[in-house]
C-alpha cells in the first residue's frame, strides 16, 4: 500500500509539473 502511494504521489507530482509547464 504504501510503495504504491508513494509511487502514484510522485507520478501525480510529475503529471502537475508537466501541465504546469
């Protein structure tokens, strides 16, 4: 549960980087 949480925060982190560029 958690290494998945983890792994979807940092890929929602990245999609919002992205879009925010």
């Amino acid at each position: 549960s958690k290494p998945a949480y983890k792994h979807n925060r940092l890929g929602f982190e990245i999609t919002m980087y992205i879009h925010n560029r």
